[in-house]
C-alpha cells in the first residue's frame, strides 16, 4: 500500500519515447529493473496509440528512495529514439526549461510541440552507432545513456540485459551487452558538464528490503489466488488481458483452470456455473465487456451466486481509448444493474493495493454470497512498479454450506444476518431451484407480494448490514480542507496533501476503497470538521461527485476537479485548486 509518510518524496522523472516496435516499452521494463537492482523505488507507465502496429510509444518512469504511486508534474529527462507521431503524446510528457532532451543527431529535429518547452538539447548518433554493432538496436544504447547518465552501475544493467533477453539466443544477448556498454561509454565521454543539476543523484538503499517489480495486472491476479480464486473464465480485451496472462499459468500451480470463453457473454454464465458448484471465480475485463456482462450480473444477485469481477477501466464510450485510463465505468459499476441488485463495488488505491483489494473481494463474495465488481483502470493494470510486498487482506469467513441431513432445505432463508446456507449440488438433501427469477425462501419461484419484499431486504441488508472495517478507505492526516479521491488518482491526491503539508497547510486525504454499498456514517463521520471538500476524479462527468451528492454526504459547496483521460491528474493541479480555493 502507499507510504504513509506526510513528506513529499525526492524523485526523478524520465520519458522514453518512440515509434511502435521500437523497443521503448522494453527500454523502460529494463531501467526499472536496473533502478530496483540498484537499491530505488520506482514507477513505470506506459502510453500507446490504439492502432495494432506502429503509432507511438512512450514510457514514463518516476524514481526515488521511497515508494512512489503516481507520476510527478513534469519530466526531467526525455530520451527520444525517434520522434514519429510526437504530437500524439507530447502533451503526456510535460517538460520544463530545465529539461533534458536527448535524441538522435539525424532525428530530423524536434518537433514543436516538444520544442515549445524550451528544454536543453542533447543529440547523439544513435542510429550510427548501433549499425556499428551487429545485430545493435538503438533502444539498447539508450538504456545505457539513460544507466550512466542516472548513475546507475554497469554491471546492473548488464545483468538486467541478460536475465531479460536470454531467451532470445546468445547472439541477441551479446549485441544488446555490446550496445548498453556504447551507451555508457558515449554518456562518459560528454562529461558532467552535460548533465543537468536537476538530475542529482537519489540516496538510493545501500541493503534494500525485499521488494517486488509488478503491474496492477499482475496484482490483481495474485490478489485473486491469495483469496482462493480457482476458477477463472474470460474473453481478452485491452487493458485486462494481462490479468489473464498471469493467471493462465499461475492458477494450474495451485490447482486452478482458466479458460478462454468465446465472449464476455459467455465468460460471466461460466464463472456463475463455476461458483454454483462451490469453486471461487473470477472474471477480468473493461468496460465494453462489462456492458455485456449485466444481465448475468443480474443473475448471480437474484440467486446470491459469489463471483468477482475485475474490470480495469479505459477511456470510452463504446470502444473509445482502449489503450489510455480513464475512471469512467463508476457510473456502470454502481448503477448498471437493471433492477433493484445490490452488490459490491471496490476500488484499487495502486499498484500493490490491486492485490489488496482483490483478495478483499474474494473474501466478502464468499461470505456474503454476493456479486464484486473490482475497479482498476489502465494507469495501474499496465503501470509496472517497484513496491514493498503487497499487504495481505485478514482472511474472512468462508461460504456458509448448508449442512448434510437438512429437512426442508431453504436455500434463502430469513436468516438474522440475512446469510443463508448455500448447498453445493449433489447434495441430496439441499436440492432446490436455482434461477433468475423472484424466489420464496425455498427458492421456488414467487410473483407474491410478500416475498418479493423479503428477498429484496434480503439482499439489501446482508451488504448494508456488514462490519466492512477500516478498509472501506484510506484516510490520512488532519485539517479542515479535504481532498476526497478513489482509485488510481490516490497517489496524486496523496501527493498532493503532503506537498501542502510542508507548506504548512494542514490537509485530510481521503482515498475511497469500498464504494459500493457506501459506508455513509463512516463517510460522514470522516468529513466531520471539514470546511473544504476537492473531489479528484479522472472523468468527464464527475461520477463519484454526483454519487456522493446523491447521498447527501457532501457539503453544499464542495468542488471538483475532474477531466477525462487519458491525461493523468498530477499533484500539482491538486494544489494550485486548493491554493486558488482559499
């Protein structure tokens, strides 16, 4: 989870960019692990056009010797393979006057929209010298500039290289070495004199704690095992097939199956069959998929099926950005239900609260026999980090199986906690109708009145009525301003409040985890004493400020500061909106 101290972090920010297939994702993969290797903590996320081959690639890192969760204001240093297509990402690297630039001698120039910041420049025959290595590519010389120009050792980022490329042959292997080594060897030669003073070197951990390198992805689907997930069905889609990736090897170790289902349609009637038979499952998917998935939704509520649903998020409508976040699908996930269905609806934090937050939801469709949509989005599934292990959720209770021997099984029972026991088929004394349609307590269907208005409270209450805990949000400080955000805009609200924090401004932070069913008197409880709210949300339409309007759990005069993707909301534009506020 984020760091729980009130001083804003000493960072580096560098931007790797380039043209489709030119190995800038690769590039950014490797100086992350030599910054791990190296005793740092670091961020890396990644932007791509939506086309299948070529358009534009960036990768976006952040370092620093504490654990970082979301991106700085601007870049201190953009490496620049190629500059194709650099005005469809130019806005998402910012830059200063006191940037660095380095880029090919033969580059063709810069382009305006990057040369609009005024940053010094640093060419380099890029191009020349990797033909001067057989079987060279530029990406490797730059991951050496980049290694050396950081400080980073030699050796790390040879042994990063080897480790990653190994399968590729020995041939493959030695020309990157050759390559990563130029790269050093040319960075040297310029002297420091070439190096910006912005870009002074972190006190980096000389004996690092043990620590992860992992994508929210990759989070979520470990976050899905810890719990007991063994059952996963789904259709790929950008930006949750990684989710599945993971899971697809990972879940035969611990006796699990995935299967690819033809559809959305058909993964979510799969995952219901699954946990019908007493197996805890999973589906991943984004928004359009989650569009496709509601009538079966509607399903597992009527007949308290447990099953969760991970959706990571990306800019829409319909197909809209499938390769950029955006936090968009609250409005879906809290309302897209036809009917009156309560169910669960979370939020991940960052990167290592993925993990968190899905084993949470593991736990509480088990316990409560409910449905779980897990929110994420593209800005922490594709994002890779280095992190301190993930924190495990306190294990909860398991499904209540109905016991063997039982007279008269009632499958939805009036029960005081609104729990009633789940019999597994083949049990021959828990034998009753399991469908979609209204039900008496025995499960046989019912248009009654009466009965309709037990199961609905039934439903209703067992979620409303549930200890959730402290986990229902991540607060932090005190002060009489609030900046109140959820999911993947959290780090930089948390930023944010510590930057004003050494300012001397006082700041509460408020990150929402459970949102659905919202815990209000927790809620209002936390805003008690509050005299400024800022929502911070990244969406078009402010979805969580007009869900917690709805509520009446905001002051009259609360504000938001709300965009739609696939720009990322930044620290400081949380801080010039309270600062102009007050």
């Amino acid at each position: 989870m984020n760091d729980n101290t009130r001083t804003p972090p000493k960072t580096l920010s560098v931007a790797i960019t380039g043209s489709g297939g030119s190995g800038v994702v690769t590039t950014g993969q490797m100086l992350l692990k030599t910054i791990a290797d190296a005793g740092f903590y670091g961020l890396m996320s990644r932007s791509a056009g939506p086309q299948i081959r070529g358009g534009e690639s960036a990768a976006m890192l952040r370092i620093g010797a504490a654990p970082v969760s979301c991106l700085d204001d601007h870049y201190d240093l953009l490496m620049a393979l190629d500059w194709l297509n650099a005005d469809r990402f130019a806005e998402e690297i910012p830059l200063t006057d006191e940037s660095l630039i380095i880029c090919d001698t033969d580059g063709g120039g810069i382009p305006e929209a990057i040369a609009v910041y005024g940053a010094r420049v640093m060419e380099i025959p890029l191009k020349k010298m990797a033909k001067e290595i057989t079987g060279g590519r530029i990406n490797m010389l730059a991951l050496g500039i980049l290694c050396e120009l950081l400080g980073l050792p030699e050796k790390s980022a040879l042994a990063v290289v080897e480790r990653a490329l190994g399968r590729k042959g020995q041939a493959a292997v030695d020309a990157s070495r050759q390559c990563v080594s130029s790269g050093y060897r040319v960075q040297k030669s310029l002297g420091p004199k070439q190096r910006l003073q912005r870009l002074q070197r972190l006190q980096r951990l000389e004996t690092p704690p043990p620590r992860w390198d992992i994508s929210g992805n990759e989070a979520t689907g470990l976050g899905a095992v810890r719990g007991g997930v063994r059952f996963v069905a789904a259709y790929p889609i950008t930006p949750a097939s990684e989710v599945l990736e993971w899971l697809a090897p990972n879940l035969e170790k611990v006796g699990g199956s995935l299967l690819q289902a033809e559809d959305e349609l058909a993964s979510i009637n799969m995952i219901i069959g699954a946990s019908f038979g007493g197996v805890p499952s999973l589906t991943a998917t984004s928004g359009p998929g989650l569009s496709l998935m509601m009538e079966g939704l509607g399903l597992a509520v009527t007949s308290e099926t447990p099953i969760v649903v991970a959706n990571v998020t990306r800019g829409g409508p319909s197909t809209g950005i499938p390769t950029k976040s955006e936090q968009s699908d609250l409005n879906i996930a809290v309302y897209g239900f036809h009917g009156d269905a309560p169910h669960i609806v979370l939020a991940a934090l960052d990167i290592g609260d993925c993990s968190f937050t899905t084993e949470w939801a593991v736990y509480l469709t088990e316990t409560l026999q409910a449905v779980a949509i897990v929110l994420s989005d593209q800005a922490l599934g594709q994002s890779r980090a280095v992190i301190d292990p993930p924190e495990r959720a306190a294990a909860g209770p398991k499904r209540r199986l109905a016991d063997s021997g039982t007279e008269a099984y009632q499958r939805y029972a009036l029960t005081e906690d609104s729990i009633s026991p789940m019999a597994i088929p083949g049990n021959p004394d828990g034998i009753y109708t399991a469908d979609g349609l209204e039900h008496n307590e025995l499960g046989t269907p019912s248009s009654k009145p009466l009965d309709h208005q037990q199961q609905m409270d039934k439903r209703l209450h067992k979620l409303t009525g549930y200890d959730y805990g402290e986990h229902w949000a991540e607060i932090r400080g005190e002060g009489r301003a609030c900046i109140l955000t959820w999911g993947s805009t959290s780090g930089a609200a948390f930023e944010a409040a510590q930057r004003l924090e050494a300012e001397g401004v006082s700041v509460k932070a408020i990150a929402i985890r459970l949102l659905c069913p919202m815990p209000q008197t927790a809620m209002r409880e936390a805003l008690a004493g509050t005299t400024r709210v800022l929502v911070v949300e990244q969406n078009h339409s402010g979805q969580l400020f007009h869900y917690l309007h709805s509520m009446r759990l905001l002051p009259n005069d609360a504000r938001l500061l709300g965009k739609p993707g696939p720009l990322p909301i930044r620290p400081g534009e949380i801080v010039t909106a309270l600062k102009e506020w007050s």
